[in-house]
C-alpha cells in the first residue's frame, strides 16, 4: 500500500477541489451556500472515498462511492455552467480535471476486478 497523497488519482482530485474552492468563492451568495457547498462536499467525499481505498484490501466499495460521487459532481457542473456560474473555458478545464480523475478511478476499479 503506497502513501494515498503520492496516487495520481489523489492528486487529480486535489486539484479539483482547490479549482470548486475559487469557483465557489466567486459564486453569487444565492448560489454559494447551496450549489457551492454541495459541489465542496462532493469533491471531498471523493477524495475520502480515495483515501480509504487506499488502506483497505477490499477497495471495491470505496471505488463504487468515489464513482457516485463523481457522477453527482458532474451533475452539478453542469447545472453551474446553465445558470452561467462560471465561464465555459472554465467549464471546460474543470471538466477535463473531472474526466482525468474518471478514467483513474475506472482504471484503479479494472485493475482491482483483475486482481
């Protein structure tokens, strides 16, 4: 079991939750203590679910809850970019930071099923 903060998956995540902290930061107060909180939630119980799968044998569940959460996550961009909550080259690299950590978690969920 390697140290969960060298994963790259970890660290994807990180980078996410750092970008939803200034997107929130700048949200209208509306949108702010609802939508952004929720988004910060999110991406925090992904990189939880991270870190505990990273020190149990048995990771299959940890994955199949960061995968969940991923999924609400990305529903919830989607609704910041219709309510125009941030611009869409911002949209667009925070999606890509999203589908980074989509195809690790896929491929960490793969190479378990191997395993």
């Amino acid at each position: 079991m390697g140290m969960f903060y060298e994963l790259p998956v970890y660290k994807a995540t990180y980078d996410v939750l750092v970008e939803l902290y200034h997107l929130v930061q700048k949200m209208p107060r509306e949108h702010k203590f609802s939508l952004g909180e929720k988004l910060k939630e999110e991406c925090m119980e992904i990189f939880l679910e991270i870190y505990q799968a990273n020190t149990v044998a048995d990771k299959g569940e940890y994955l199949k809850r960061a995968t969940l959460h991923l999924l609400r996550l990305r529903v919830m961009l989607r609704v910041c970019n219709d309510l125009r909550l941030m611009n869409m080259e911002r949209f667009v690299k925070l999606n890509e930071k999203v589908e980074s950590v989509s195809r690790q978690l896929s491929g960490w969920v793969k190479s378990e099923r191997k395993g």
